[in-house]
C-alpha cells in the first residue's frame, strides 16, 4: 500500500529518469559481473594450461590455440543454449541475414581469433614482460574508437578513470622481464600492438551492430564466427587438430566446456553492458578481471598476494568510481544532435 | 518474406517519424513474429530503452497511464534514420 502511494505520487517525469537511471546502473551491474565471471573463468582455464599435455614447449603455439578454439566452441554451443532456451533462436537465423550483422562479423574475427593469435606469438617473441602491459591498454584504445566512430561521450573525470583502471590492470599483470631482447622482439611488440588493437576494435564494432541487434543474439554471432575460423583455419595453420581427443578426453576434459558456460556469461555481461552503458565504461570496469582472477586463483589455487596486487586493486577500485562517476550521464550515451 | 531482426524492426516502427509508445510498437511488430515467445511487450521495452541509450530514439513525453505505471514516448533522431538507411 505505502509502495503503491509512492509510486502513484511521482511524476511522469520522475519515473521516466528512474526508468532511465535503473537501465543504466543495470548496465554497469552486468560490466562488473563480466569481470568477475571472465577472472573466473581465467583460474579454470589456467587448469588446463598446466596439464602436461599442453606444457610441451614442441605445441608452445598450438596448445594456446587449441584451448582458444574449444572454448570459443563450447561458449557458442552454450549460448545456441540459452538462445534456444529464451526463444531467441529465429531471431539468430533473421540476424544471420541482415546486414546489420557486418560488423559483429568483423569484430569476432579481430576479437577472436586475429587478436588471440597475435597475443600468443607477442608473448612468445617478446614475453610476457613487455605483452601484458601493452595488451592492457585495449579499454583505452576501445575508448579512442568508441570516441570518434560512436560518437560516445566521455567526461574527463572518466577518462582519467580509465586511464587509472589501465594502469591498475598493468600494475597488477607486470611480470619481470627475463634475459635479453632477442631479434624477434620487435616483431613480439608488433604482434602485441595488433592484439591490443583487435580487442578495442571488436568492442566498437560489436556495440555499433548491437545498435540495432539484440546483444545475446548478437554474441551467439560473435562466438561461432570466431569458433569457425578457429577450427578452419587458425588450428589447422598452427599445426592441425591432434592435441583436441587427448585434451578432451584426459582429465582436463571438464574444463573446457566448464571455462566456456563461464566465458559466455562474462560476454554475454560485457555485450549487454557495452549497449546499456557504452563501450568506454563497459571496458574500464571489464577490465578488473584481472584483479578478480588474481582473488579466485588466491581462494583456489596457491598464488600469493603481493604488495603489487594491492597497489593495483586500490588503483582499479579509484578508476573505477572516477569512469561510473554519476549515473545521470549515462541516460544518453552519445553525441548524436 | 524475409524478416528483419527483431530490434531493428522496432527502430523501423519510427521510420515515418511518428511518435510511439512501447503497447504500440508491440501491436505493430506482433503479426510479425507470430507465435515467437521473443515477441513480447517486455522485449520491445527493452529494445526501446536500448535504442534510446545509444541515440537512435529520442524521448518524446511520458506519462502515467491508470494502473501508475510509466507509459514512455519516444520520436526517432536523425541520427536513428541514417543508422537505419545503412543498415537496410
């Protein structure tokens, strides 16, 4: 009764910018959990990379890959799932044939396959060391992107936000450089660069299509073009299929398809979240999978917490209060008078 | 007749620059998608904050209809025009 005459006390206008306000703080909900959920799914995958089968320096670009390309499969296998469960699948079929789904397409292949690929001969050629930071900077270059091609706005405070969740996501992933810069080095760097760039523009393309296609559905789009092209063309260049009957009928087995329903939650969070609260926000708080993967791995495994990991959370926590900021910004996204 | 994705066909409902609430769309699109569970006042209101988020409808006027419950308006942009001349 109390809830009632509250309600009917309000103005049209009052409930339209609470209807407004509720959409936009839904959108950094599902940001947040797609970090958390792509932190978890890290820590389970990271189950696989430490199987003996994967360890063999002879499969060092194969067995990435391969994980890569079972993940991405299942992912889209779970979510052929949870659209056929939610009645989406026609509209997957009617999605397939618009136009409109160009550049989900052309995100997949940049985000998946282009992107994972040249992050796995940049830590090869260059190592880690100088990859993880350099990869770390995808939310800005997104955020450039989501500037000038969305028309996003951004206030300043949430790009210092941004900057902040960066340098957070870097202090948290530095890892020691180990020995000397071999001749391949810049050729690492270079492969780092194309991965940082894949992952910011997969995030601008997918959130222009999704501009006219439902996110879920969008995202099933996403998962099997990059599984496809995975299994058609980035394994069998990298070696061909012999490390998939072993990986999935060992003791590993389990993770993958595991890994993959913890995966398409956390994308199907950060596409939702691109479209509810633009491509700039959804990245800054995306990124802070790097902490929560640091937390799920301290709670499941035996890593350490260090003073860095400290540094970089409160770092990531200040960054991420400056890029959500005032909700009320976030009723309309761009700047498109 | 091939049909559009659902979103995209509740952006098309403005095309002709009417002004349209979520029940009204819904009453468009509905013999589209018949017997589709997806088709449902709850989606269309969903696709219409969505589009509205990102620019492509603006907010007309809103009011309250007799049950309390909050009946928005919406006007597609010109933005939301060229968005959907591209994208047919």
């Amino acid at each position: 009764m109390t809830t009632m005459t509250a309600r009917t006390a309000l103005s049209a206008p009052d409930l339209k910018l609470r209807q407004d306000l509720s959409f936009a703080k839904r959108g950094l909900v599902f940001a947040l959990l797609s970090g958390i959920t792509w932190g978890l799914d890290g820590v389970i995958l990271s189950l696989a990379f430490a199987s003996p089968l994967l360890l063999d320096e002879a499969c060092w670009l194969l067995a990435p890959l391969t994980v890569g390309a079972l993940h991405d499969t299942f992912s889209a296998l779970w979510l052929l799932c949870f659209n056929g469960a939610t009645g989406r699948l026609r509209e997957l079929g009617r999605t397939l044939r618009s136009k409109a789904v160009r550049p989900v397409i052309l995100g997949a292949l940049f985000g998946g396959p282009v992107a994972m690929s040249s992050y796995m001969l940049g830590i090869k050629f260059a190592g880690p060391a100088y990859v993880m930071p350099i990869t770390a900077l995808y939310p800005a270059v997104a955020s450039v992107f989501a500037a000038v091609f969305l028309k996003e706005k951004v206030a300043p405070r949430a790009w210092f936000g941004l900057l902040l969740c960066v340098a957070g996501g870097v202090i948290v992933g530095y890892t020691p450089p180990e020995g000397s810069l071999g001749n391949e080095f810049y050729l690492g760097i270079a492969f780092a660069l194309v991965a940082t760039f894949g992952w910011g523009v997969e995030g601008v393309l997918a959130t222009s299509g999704m501009d006219l296609l439902d996110p879920a559905v969008a995202l099933n789009v996403r998962q099997l073009t990059s599984a496809t092209v995975y299994l058609l063309v980035v394994v069998p260049l990298a070696g061909g299929y012999a490390l998939f009957v072993p990986a999935l009928t060992g003791a590993i087995g389990w993770v993958f398809p595991a890994a993959a329903l913890t995966g398409a939650l956390s994308y199907l969070c950060w596409y939702r979240a691109m479209n509810m609260t633009g491509v700039s926000r959804a990245m800054a708080i995306n990124i802070t999978y790097s902490l929560w993967g640091i937390l799920f791995s301290a709670v499941f495994t035996e890593v350490e917490i260090t003073t860095a990991i400290v540094v970089g959370a409160l770092v990531i926590t200040t960054g991420m209060v400056l890029v959500v900021g005032n909700p009320k910004e976030m009723a309309c996204l761009r700047c498109t008078k | 007749m091939s049909k559009m994705p659902m979103k995209m066909m509740v952006a098309d409902c403005f095309r002709r620059g009417e002004a349209l609430n979520p029940g009204a769309v819904h009453d468009l699109i509905r013999d589209h998608y018949a017997g589709e569970r997806y088709c449902s006042i709850e989606s269309v209101r969903e696709h219409l904050m969505s589009l509205k988020a990102v620019g492509i409808l603006n907010d007309e006027s809103s009011y309250v209809d007799g049950d309390g419950g909050l009946v928005p308006v919406y006007r597609i942009s010109e933005y939301g025009l060229d968005r959907l001349r591209r994208a047919r």
